[in-house]
C-alpha cells in the first residue's frame, strides 16, 4: 500500500501518510469508516431481507413455500400467487377503499390542522390548554378509544363507511399534523405577517398568500406522512368496517387467512401490491419527508 | 397623507411592565418624524400602536384628528419599513412591491405601472424580475421601501429601516433615504436608535427613555436646548461632560464652584439665573467642544490635569480629570498637551447646560 507513495485515498489519508502515521490512519480513520459503512450494511439488511423475503415468497410455488424456509426461491419461479391474489380476493377493492380513506382523511387533516397550527402560534387560540390537550389525545392508545368510537360512529350511521373511516382517521391523525406543522409555522418571522395586515391584507388571506407559500413543504411532508399513517391504519379499520365496500387494504390483507386457510404465497403477493403505491409515493417526497420529520425531531 | 397625533398614549404589557407612558405628541401632515431612543424606550411599541400591530392600553391615536384606535391596520393606510424588511422570500422584487396593490383589485396595467414608477424611482430596474433572496441588503431595504410607497399611504413608518446595512452603505442610504421621502412629501414616522439618523433627516424629534417622552422638538432645538439631563447625554458624540457644581452670589456676582473649580459667570449666563430660586446645587453639563483650553493660563479660566490625549487628526480629544471623573474636550488638531501636564480650561458660557441634582430637569430651559 504504501509503495512510492502513489495511492490516493483522498487529501486527509495524504496528509497522514506525509507524516508518516498509518497507525494512526488505520486505528482510526480506516477502522472508524469500514464500521460505519458495515453498520449501514446490516441496518439496510434488516429492513430489506422482510420485503425480500415477501417479494420472493409471492413468486414461490405454493408447494415451495410449504417445506422451504429459504430467503429466495429454490425451485421455478410463478406468477400464479399473483393471479389468485387478485382472483380470489376483492384485492383491488380494497386498495381502492384505502386510498379513497387516505387521501381524503389527510386533506381533511391538512385543511384543519393547517389553520388550527396558524392560530394556535399565532393567536395563542385555546391559550396553553388547547394544544397540551391536542397531543395529550396522540399519546393515549386508540384501543382505549375504540369501544366510544364505535358507538359514535354507529350513533351516526356511518359504520361500514368510508366516510366514517376516513372521520375517524382524520381525528386520529390531527395531533401529529398539529405536532408536525408547529415547527413549520414557528420558523417563519412574525414581521413577514404583520407586513402583510399593514399592507391590506386580512388575517386569513395573510395565511393563505403569505404563510401557505412558505410552509407548503411542510404542509407536503405533514400530508405524505397522514397518509402513510391511514394507509397503515388497522385497529380502527378493523372495529368499523366489515364488508368488502369498506374494508381497507391492512384488513383485506387478513382475509387471505380466513377464507381460503393459510395462503401465504397469496398473502405476500397481496402485501407487495398494497405497499408498491405507499413505496412510490414516499420516494417521491423522499427530500420533503425527511427535512419535515428531521424538524419535528429538533423540536424540544 | 395625514396627521398623527398621539393623546396620552399607555402602553402596559401583562397589566405590569409599562411600555410606553403617557405619550402626547403631533406630527404634522408631510413632516419627517423621529422617534429616537435607547432600545427598550418604548419607541417599537409606540410605532405598533400606531401601525395597529399592538392594541393601546389607554389614550387616544388619531390621523388626521380621526381615532384609530379601533381600526385594523389593514384599514390605517399606513406603510411600513420593517428593521428586518420583511420581505415576502418566495416572491420576486416586481410582486413584492405589487403585493399591497393586489389585494385592492386594481387593474393589472395600473400595477404595472405603478410598481414600475416605484422601481424607477428607487433604481430597482435592473433587478425587477430578480428573487428577493439574491438581493444586496441595499437592494432589500430599497424593495422594502418600495413596497411601503407604492400604494401611497396616509403615514409612512420606518422602523431601524438602514441599522442592519453597514456603515458605509448607511451613510449613503441616510441621505437617498431622507432625499426620496422628502420628494414624496409623505408624512414620516423614523424610528431609531442612532442619534446621527435622527439629527441628520428628521424635521422633528422626539426623544424616549424608560417609556417618557423626554422631549419633542427640532434638532438643533434638542442639541442646544436639551430638556433633561438624559436628552442632553444622549445627543451628540462625544456625549456631554456632567459634574456637579454649585451656584454663589457674591454681591453683584454668581459664581459657580465645585472642588475642581471657580468660574465667574458672565453677564448673559447671569441674566438667565435671575429670578432662581432652586436648590444651589446643581449638575453641570458641558458638551465637549465648548470646551475651551489653553496651555497657558486665560482669564477666568482653572487648570486640570491631562488623563489622556486622543489625536484624530482634524482635532484632538482630551480627557480631563475633573472632581474625580472624566471631562472631555474637544479641540483643534494642532493642540496637543502631554499626558499629566497641567492645561486651562474656561467653558463656552452660552452653552452651559444646569440640571436638577435629583429630578435631572433642565433649570434653565426655554420652552
């Protein structure tokens, strides 16, 4: 390695070596850099091998999959889980009812927390009481709520709804919207807004020309994340849908256990097709979804 | 374009810390109006108030004799230069100057034309289309005023509008700035901590410590004729030179003496002390560069040690030991003592200023 001096690492291993200190370079920098690069290896691995495993399993025989642990197929490889996952199982329904409860729980979301957030910073609304109280609902357990929920929404008439699903997905994930846009609309300098009132504008045009602009990828990071969360939602799905008109894709998923026995190879067909959408969508706001959840971490 | 007229104005915050303290001045329609003073002397709160940022705790705001003190600031009509300039980042120079004009409906050709005479006016053509993060912090405080002008405001409020450029750029600016406001003849309202600011481009004055309105008036009123001891230290630099003294008659004759000296007044300083019948002891103040000296001795003149020399090439700053304290003076540039020699001073007499030992009013002053 250390032959006439011609390797090229890069300028700091150049300056060890002009001082001749490869132990140094070794104990240190070389050991601390194949760590860390080896500790990425297996974190990546630990969340890659599940989804590979279910990908592979998904193009197993059914027989393959019965005597076989194997990480990736042994025998040929099929599509026919793939065809009897949509065949025998409303699959596509269910994907439908799930971004239909999705999307429109997290406009909704979006719609109220957006305001409330502005108001609660800016107007001190429901003074410190209100928003204490907004993330006091977020760490409580939903299965506490459930029993209460069910009542009212059966009260209602919206039980075995989308409409009722996507209320109550809308109200379970209000206090992380809030959490999540506080930061966003704290960053922004108040003079910015009192700029605007002195030059004629009210306080909720001020929001909408003003502040939305500025927040919008926080608004962008806040919705991808409400999405995931009511994609991924299944105890509430579970108590309030019972029907192929209203379940969600967590729910449909299951009903490749009851009806048909243990399908596995269907199951992980299924499971593939309904986390592909969530996977494309997340990758899109990569860059908005990381900044937003990396600011909602600094927060105190 | 209007008046504005403040009417024991309060501002107290959280029923407890008390902002601004019964505030009463006028500032006339199309005059330049500063508001100068220490930071948290209350000038920020009084200009909120008058922006209708902050509600007035007690009195009256009026424009034009009209109260305001109900009225939203969307509906005051008056334009504002922030310290910061507040620009909106996401919009570039044309629609940040344009942003006020929008949410009145106007049509877009008159917009256009109107953002584009504020452009010309303040050199901002070149970088119309430019987004207002890629901007110089002239260019910024240019937009800003832009943005304020544009829709021709009843008041025009400017908040530290140049303290965040540097010096250089805010010397030039003082004078764009004073010359631009002066074309438009619309009413001013500067507020700032810089005494040089102030003295340089306001018509009037009003200077606020602790909350009070310690004095209104135009600069040169203010220099020669401080209201209180606190006017009278804040304005000018290098400040005012205080000591205490104490005022003798002897016969025909008024004396005034501290452990440091014995000056005999002269027939106009004495004129102005008759009739007073305060306490004796009194807080002299003397700015630095009415303050004469002599190597050698002159008449009615005491000698003092010589602390510390300080050449700037045009004059020379003495420090002086008087009573125990620093005495500065200010003198031509050729004159340049030792350090510990022993010089004589006497005092421009006109422009002796005496201050109640407690209150720090001026005894002497001519309203």
């Amino acid at each position: 390695m250390e032959t006439n001096g011609t390797f090229e690492i890069h300028a700091e291993a150049e300056e060890i070596v002009a001082r001749k200190d490869v132990s140094y370079y070794v104990s240190h920098i070389l050991f601390g850099r194949v760590f860390r690069i080896v500790l990425l290896l297996l974190f990546i691995l630990a969340i890659l091998i599940p989804i590979v495993y279910i990908a592979s399993t998904s193009l197993k025989e059914p027989i393959e999959i019965r005597v076989s642990g194997a990480l990736l197929p042994t025998g040929p490889i099929t599509t026919i889980n793939w065809i009897k996952a949509f065949r025998n199982v409303p699959l596509v329904r269910y994907l439908f009812n799930s971004t239909v409860v999705a999307f429109f729980s997290t406009i909704l979301v979006l719609v109220i927390a957006v305001p409330t957030t502005y108001s609660i910073i800016r107007f001190k609304t429901g003074g410190w009481f209100f928003p204490a109280w907004i993330l006091g609902t977020y760490v409580m357990p939903p299965i506490v709520v459930s029993i209460p929920i069910f009542a009212m929404v059966k009260m209602v008439g919206l039980q075995n709804t989308l409409l009722g699903l996507l209320l109550v997905h809308t109200m379970a994930n209000m206090p992380i919207a809030v959490w999540l846009m506080d930061s966003y609309i704290r960053a922004i300098p108040k003079e910015l807004e009192q700029a605007a009132w002195i030059d004629g504008y009210s306080k909720f045009d001020t929001l909408r020309r003003v502040v939305f602009p500025l927040i919008r990828p926080g608004v962008l990071a806040t919705g991808v994340i409400c999405l995931i969360l009511s994609w991924n939602e299944f105890l509430f799905a579970l108590i309030l849908t019972y029907g192929v008109q209203s379940n969600t894709f967590p729910i449909g998923i299951s009903r490749y256990v009851g009806e048909h026995g243990l399908q596995f190879g269907e199951m992980s067909a299924a499971a593939l097709a309904g986390i592909v959408p969530i996977y494309i969508l997340v990758f899109l706001f990569s860059r908005n979804l990381v900044e937003g959840l990396t600011r909602g971490g600094v927060k105190g | 374009m209007a008046s504005v007229e403040l009417r024991n104005v309060w501002k107290i915050y959280g029923g407890k810390v008390q902002a601004v303290i019964d505030a009463c001045w006028k500032c006339n329609d199309g005059e330049f109006f500063s508001i100068l003073g220490p930071s948290g002397c209350g000038k920020s709160s009084t200009l909120r108030m008058i922006a209708g940022l902050e509600e007035i705790t007690r009195g009256e705001i009026l424009f034009d004799d009209r109260v305001v003190n109900k009225m939203p600031p969307s509906e005051r009509n008056v334009a504002m230069v922030f310290e910061n300039w507040a620009l909106y980042p996401n919009l570039n120079v044309y629609e940040n100057i344009a942003f006020p004009l929008r949410v009145r409906n106007l049509p877009e050709a008159e917009i256009d034309r109107k953002v584009k005479w504020a452009a010309e006016f303040l050199g901002l053509e070149p970088v119309l289309k430019t987004g207002v993060k890629h901007l110089s912090g002239g260019e910024m405080q240019r937009v800003s005023i832009g943005r304020a002008i544009v829709r021709e405001p009843a008041v025009l409020i400017m908040d530290e509008p140049i303290s965040h450029l540097d010096a250089g750029l805010r010397a030039r600016m003082r004078d764009e700035l004073k010359k631009q406001v002066a074309e438009l003849g619309v009413t001013t309202l500067y507020i700032t901590h810089d005494q040089v600011e102030s003295m340089a481009m306001a018509d009037r004055i009003a200077i606020m410590n602790l909350g009070r309105i310690q004095q209104v008036g135009t600069p040169l009123d203010i220099y020669y004729n401080p209201a209180n001891e606190f006017v009278g230290g804040f304005i000018g630099e290098p400040p005012m030179n205080f000591t205490l003294c104490e005022l003798v008659q002897e016969g025909e004759n008024y004396f005034i003496t501290s452990p440091s000296f014995r000056l005999q007044l002269d027939d106009i300083c004495k004129a102005r002390f008759l009739g007073y019948r305060g306490n004796p002891k009194l807080k002299l103040g003397v700015r630095p560069e009415d303050v004469l000296v002599s190597l050698t001795p002159m008449p009615n003149s005491f000698g003092l040690r010589v602390d510390f020399v300080e050449p700037q090439g045009d004059r020379t700053i003495i420090s002086l030991q008087m009573n125990g304290d620093i005495f500065l003076a200010q003198v031509l540039g050729d004159l340049r003592p030792e350090v510990n020699q022993t010089v004589y001073v006497t005092f421009d007499q006109r422009h002796m200023h005496f201050f109640d030992v407690e209150t720090g009013v001026n005894v002497l002053y001519m309203s």
